[in-house]
C-alpha cells in the first residue's frame, strides 16, 4: 500500500528532552511538511522540504528542527527550547510541491508532556 | 493573517439533512481545497477548486467559490452519520506554495 507513516502515534516528553518525530512515505513524492494542530484548531505549518536537502521553515518552526536527507523521510525534532509542545503532528507530502497540488496526510503523532 | 475563517465552527443536523460550512479569506488564491478529518486522525482530501472555476461536484460534495466575495462553501448533501468529522478549507495563495487551513467546522450527524 503506499502512504504516510508517522510514528510513534503517541511520544512523551520530558522537560528539557529533545524528541523525534519519524514520518516516512513511499508515494515518491518530493514535497514534505510538518503540521502542529492544536486542540479544536486549525493547521500550522511548522516546515516543509521540497527537494532533499533542503527545506523551509513555516510559521512556527522555533523549537522546531528537520532534516531531509532520504526524499522517502522527513523527520521532525522537538527540541527543548519549544516551551509548549503538546499537541498532535501532522505529516503530509505533495508529488512536487508546486501549486495547485492536493496534500496527502500521515495518521498523525500526539505529544503530550510529562 | 492570512488564515481562512470557517463558518459556523460547530454544525449538529439530523441524518439526511443537508450540511453547509463556509470559508472566507482575505488575499487573492491559486486553489482553495477542504479536507475532511475525523477524530484523532489526519486529514483526507475531499475537493481542489481553482480560483477560475466556480462549483465542483465529487458525489455527495458540491463546492462553490465565489473570488469576488472571497469565499466559499462546501455542502454535503443526505447527510449520513459516518459524515460526522471535521471539515478544513485550506488556502492556497497566489505566490506561496503552501497551504493555509482554516480552524475547521465540527460537524455532528445526528441518527
């Protein structure tokens, strides 16, 4: 089947503790993001990488860091310095990151904070 | 901001009514799309629509966008309960190649 994969589809975070997100596709897309969403809101673009080896920030990609080294992973860290990281994490991917392209989304994974 | 704003943000009908959510937004767009999340769950697409067409049909969905208004509407007709979901337009802008989503609308089918 081909699709998007996140895991762990739950992660607990110390304070202080840096953690890695994993999302992983076989759609041979070349165009991956990272979402936050926050609870009965909306999507916020965290970062998003339309080639390997390259990526962008979003609008809220402090305490945020990607890297894009295999154009099937786009793992995302939440570093210590994101004072508030609760929340759910959406991965998506594009076939090129051009315009007029619909997104496809992974199950999610939910950070919660211990 | 940028962001589109949904309307109304929580939706409860009856089983076989009809839905209808709305989103507005500010700048000029390439394509606004509506996506459809059920709980817990990421986001699925339903329909793109670019800024030169007017309405979309995909089954039970029809979609309007009306650019001088800068809106448009999504409606899901003989509602059924397995409807119940989120619903998010996303926006996107001329010049970005990214999306923006609005907050969504819960929508509720009650059996």
């Amino acid at each position: 089947d081909g699709g998007i994969t996140q895991s762990p589809k739950y992660l607990f975070r110390k304070e202080g503790q840096n953690v890695t997100l994993s999302c992983e596709q076989n759609l041979n897309h070349d165009a991956m993001y990272w979402y936050r969403q926050d609870p009965g809101q909306g999507l916020r673009l965290i970062y998003y990488s339309q080639i390997v080896n390259d990526f962008q920030k979003g609008d809220i990609a402090e305490g945020y860091s990607v890297s894009r080294e295999k154009k099937e992973s786009f793992p995302l860290t939440v570093t210590s310095a994101q004072k508030n990281p609760t929340a759910f994490y959406l991965c998506a991917s594009t076939s090129s990151g051009g315009v007029q392209e619909t997104q496809y989304f992974g199950p999610g994974t939910r950070l919660l904070v211990l | 901001s940028q962001q589109g704003e949904e309307d109304p943000q929580a939706l409860s009908i009856q089983e076989g009514e009809n839905a209808t959510m709305n989103c507005s937004y500010k700048t000029s767009i390439n394509n606004l799309q509506w996506y459809r999340q059920n709980s817990g769950r990421g986001l699925v697409h339903l329909i793109l629509i670019r800024s030169n067409e007017r309405e979309k049909h995909s089954g039970r969905l029809r979609v309007t966008l009306d650019t001088s208004k800068k809106s448009s509407s999504l409606l899901i007709t003989a509602s059924r309960a397995a409807d119940t979901a989120s619903y998010f337009c996303a926006t996107e802008f001329q010049g970005a190649q990214k999306l923006v989503f609005g907050q969504g609308t819960r929508l509720t089918i009650n059996p």
